[in-house]
C-alpha cells in the first residue's frame, strides 16, 4: 500500500505521521479528497510550523 511506503520513507528520517495526517493521507489514496484538498492540507502544516 502506497501509505505504508510513505510512512516507510519517513522512518528512514525518523519523521512519523500524526493520526490526521495519516487520514488525510488515507482519503486522498481512497479517492475521498481531492489532490487540491491535499495541497491546502500540507501547506497549512507548513505554514503552521514555520511559525
């Protein structure tokens, strides 16, 4: 599965998901959000950190 590599590829940075933004993950794969939908996820946990 296309998430458990992801996740994968973190652990190799010792970098782990949160339970959102596994889900949010999880949707897009499935189909339920849009790629756009993703976008605005991961750009609000970056401007989030950068703060």
């Amino acid at each position: 599965m296309i998430l458990d590599e992801i996740k994968a590829s973190l652990a190799i940075e010792n970098l782990r998901l949160t339970s959102q933004e596994e889900q949010v993950l999880s949707d897009y794969i499935e189909g339920r959000i849009s790629f756009d939908e993703l976008r605005q996820f991961v750009a609000g946990l970056l401007k989030s950190k950068a703060a």
